[in-house]
C-alpha cells in the first residue's frame, strides 16, 4: 500500500498543481475582466502659493505651519506706513482739485449773470437806438414843414447815431462775455477729467493700502512657510502656499492599453500606501487631453532613426468621496482599480 500511495504521490501533486493553476488562471482572468488596476497614481490637490502684490517690509504673520485657514483671514501684515502717507497725499490733491472745480463752477455762475445783464443791455440800446430812429423821423417830418430848424435835425441825427454805436458796443461786450463763458466751461471740463484722474489715483493708493494686508484666497492648510517678520519681500515672491486639503483628488497615470474600457463615472477603489487598512472610494472625474509626455519641458521626438516604442501613460483623474474625513495629503502613493462592470449611470 505504501508503494502504490508513493507511486500515486506525484499525480496527486500534478492533480492538486493543475487544479491551482485553473482555479488562479480563471480569478486572474476574472479580475482582469473586470479591474483595471496601476499603482503609478498619487494624491493631489489644487494648492495655491501665497504672494504679495506689492513690495514691503513684513510687521506681522499670524498663522503657523500647517495651520488650518479659511478664505479672507488676515495671513501677512506689511508695513503701511507709506501707503497711508500716499493715500493722504492722494486725497489732499483730490480735495486741491475739486475746490478748483468747485471754484470754476462759480465763475460759471457768475459769468451767466453779467451775461444775462449784458443782454438786458443790448435790448435796452436798442429800444433807445429804436425810439431815437423815430424821433428822427418825426424831426424829419417837422423839417419838411418848416416847423424844425436844421440845427435840431443834425442834433437828432446824431443822437441816434450814438444810439445805434451803444447797440454795436452792448451786443460786442455780449459777445466777449459769452467767449468768457466758453473759455470756463473747457477750464471746466479740464478740471473735472484731473479730478477723475486723482480719484484714480486715490484709489490706486487704498488699494496699495489694503494690499498691505495678505488674506488667504481659499480655505487651506499653511504649507512650505517661508515668511518671518521684518523681512523684505518683493512682489511675486513666494511666502506659503494653501494646500486645500478637503479637496483633494487622486491622479492615476495608467497605460495606453488600460483605457479602452473605461469612462467617466465608473468606481474606483483606493488604496493609500500611507494607510493600508483605509478603504477609500472615487468615481473617474475625467481624463488629461494628452499623454504626460506630452506635457514634459522636452518633448519626446521620435522621428528619428533609432526608435524604440515604450507604452504611453495617460493621467486620469479620480474624484475622491469623503475626501475631508481621510486625512489624505498631496504627494501620497495610492493603489487605484477601476471597476469596469460600474458604468456612468451608478453615479448618485
């Protein structure tokens, strides 16, 4: 009996093998079917470096490292010290200017009213050069009669040539004064586009001035902060950077020959190496528009002689559900598959 159980042995062990092989083969290959899987994926997140827009010396910072912050709290104080005095200097000279405005504005007035005297006078000459011009008639007529002597006629005459001069002199000083009014109305206009200009000019300087003050533009967690009180910064230059860590997202770098059946929507499962018992859930948010070669600061150049074809990566990224309570941070390594049985329409 032992002999035939040793001679049986290794057909028991081929038996046993195979059936491995057949069992594994046939998982493998269902799983194949069914997941798409790379472990070239990584957590990221929109951050966002923290600059000033203007150059300065730093009085105070009033966040720490890796300190959570919300849109608009107060990052950075600059020294403003030469704002305020550029936003007073700009003031002053938008009041300088609006008294002129506001001094012309009278001279305007005042120039209607000797205007409007001026044309009381015109019409007064003329009513006199008019009753003089019949006085003379009438002389004339007595004239022809006999009953006037001629010394009266030239005095009348000449009475209503004087009448007819003050006329031409009333209607050119009307004249003058409404040249006068002409030239205050553009003095006018002048002056209000210098207003305009030094109302830009002081809200260029309160904005300088509010710029002294860094706020965060998103919510954020305080990263690679750089910044100390009583340095100098220049504009542009980096201080910190918000990392938003609630919104973060998986981008997972699959090969060319993976994408055929997947699509926008299906699930993914997610594992962080950081975390390995954490099971971490996503949807395909969408798909990069070109390989990452593609994007490299040196292009790939493949016309040329020696060439050797190497499967392109293509970034897909992964929307991660309930990012906020993961406690996942940029730059982590993760394991994605993809459940290509999940379509689309799973998505809630």
């Amino acid at each position: 009996m032992a002999s035939v159980a040793r001679k049986r042995l290794p057909l028991i062990i081929a038996v046993v093998v195979g059936l491995a092989l057949i069992i594994g083969g046939t998982v493998w290959w269902v799983g194949k079917q069914r997941w798409e899987k790379t472990d070239n994926a990584f957590v990221e997140a929109d951050s966002v470096m923290v600059s000033p827009r203007i150059s300065g010396q730093v009085v105070e910072v009033l966040v720490r490292d890796n300190q959570h912050v919300e849109a608009g709290d107060i990052l950075v104080r600059l020294d403003d010290s030469d704002a305020r005095a550029a936003l007073a200097e700009a003031e002053a000279d938008l009041a300088a200017l609006r008294a002129a405005v506001g001094n012309v504005d009278a001279q305007v007035e005042q120039q209607r009213a000797a205007i409007a005297a001026r044309a009381a006078s015109v019409e007064q000459s003329r009513t006199q050069a008019n009753l003089a011009q019949k006085q003379v008639e009438r002389y004339d007529r007595l004239a022809q009669q006999g009953w006037v002597s001629g010394q009266r006629i030239d005095a009348e005459h000449a009475q209503a040539d004087t009448a007819r001069s003050s006329v031409r002199q009333a209607q050119a000083a009307l004249t003058a004064e409404q040249r006068t009014l002409g030239v205050l109305t553009s003095s006018r206009a002048q002056s209000s586009a210098a207003v305009q200009k030094a109302e830009a000019a002081v809200e260029k300087a309160r904005l300088t001035l509010e710029r002294t003050v860094i706020r965060a533009p998103i919510a954020g967690t305080v990263g690679a902060r750089g910044v100390r009180p009583g340095q100098v910064v220049q504009a542009g230059s980096q201080m910190m950077t918000l990392v938003p860590v609630q919104d973060v997202y998986v981008v997972a770098n699959f090969k060319e020959t993976q994408l055929a059946r997947m699509q926008l929507g299906q699930s993914v499962s997610i594992k962080a190496d950081a975390f390995p018992d954490l099971k971490i859930t996503g949807r395909i948010d969408s798909f990069a528009p070109a390989t990452g070669s593609e994007f490299a600061l040196i292009p790939v150049e493949n016309a040329t002689g020696n060439f050797t074809k190497v499967t392109q990566r293509v970034p897909v990224r992964i929307a991660v559900e309930n990012a906020p309570s993961l406690n996942l941070r940029p730059g982590l390594s993760v394991h994605v598959a993809v459940d290509l049985k999940s379509t689309p329409a799973d998505r809630s």
